[in-house]
C-alpha cells in the first residue's frame, strides 16, 4: 500500500553503502498541522534504497514537497530478544506549487476516483 505526505524539506543525508549491492541514503521533512487553535509540527524520516538515493538531489532545504512512500517492517531475533524496526521507504518526491488560497496540506479531490452517489451518466 502506498502513501503520501506533504511537507518541508529540511535535512538530507549522505548515501549509506550497505554492501557491495545495496545502498541507502535517509531525509526528513517537517509538517506542521494546526489543531484546534495549536500549531503541532512532526519531523517525518524517510528512506530510499538503491538507485532511488539521487531523486532527493533535484530539491533544495526548505523546498515544500510530496513524498509517496510505503511502509515496511522487520523482525529479527538477537541474543534471544525480538526486535522490530519499521522504515518509511520513499519512491517519489515531487515539488508542490503553493498558493495563497491553498494549504500544503490539503488533499486534491481532483485526483480522487469519485464516489457512486457522485456518478451522474447513469442511463437511468
């Protein structure tokens, strides 16, 4: 299953070389949210793996962006202890046009499918 989020860009890392065919490089991005009068900003850790680590590249600090992401999670055992770790794999960033009348975080209903009651091209 896919994701997305909207936010800032505020810090990049270099590219990590796992072995000698895997690679990984992590970013955050900042979101703010205002609730019920109360302004709450998260910082969302992202990676990218393999020849996904250069699309962070095209966009500079401070840019406001989409990041489409899925979620995975691992489980390992370690000297008998389970552990788990859960990474935000990004696939796609994309830069985001503000305008005045349009928060960052709002969803584009135009890209949503539209729902039975708002089908009207029924013969009947």
């Amino acid at each position: 299953m896919s994701y997305e989020i909207i936010g800032k860009l505020v810090a990049r890392f270099d590219i990590v070389q796992r072995t000698e065919t895997f690679k990984t490089r992590e970013f955050v991005i900042e979101k703010s949210e205002d609730i019920n009068g109360r302004t709450i900003t998260n910082y969302v850790k992202f990676q990218c793996v393999q020849d996904k680590t250069a699309m962070v590249d095209r966009f500079n600090l401070g840019d406001e962006v989409k990041v489409q992401f899925n979620i995975k999670g691992t489980k390992w055992v370690k000297d008998g202890k389970e552990n788990y770790i859960t990474n935000l794999d990004a696939w796609r960033m994309e830069t985001v046009k503000i305008s005045q009348d349009t928060p960052a975080d709002t969803t584009n209903y135009n890209d949503m499918p539209p729902t039975l009651d708002a089908v009207d091209d029924l013969p009947f």
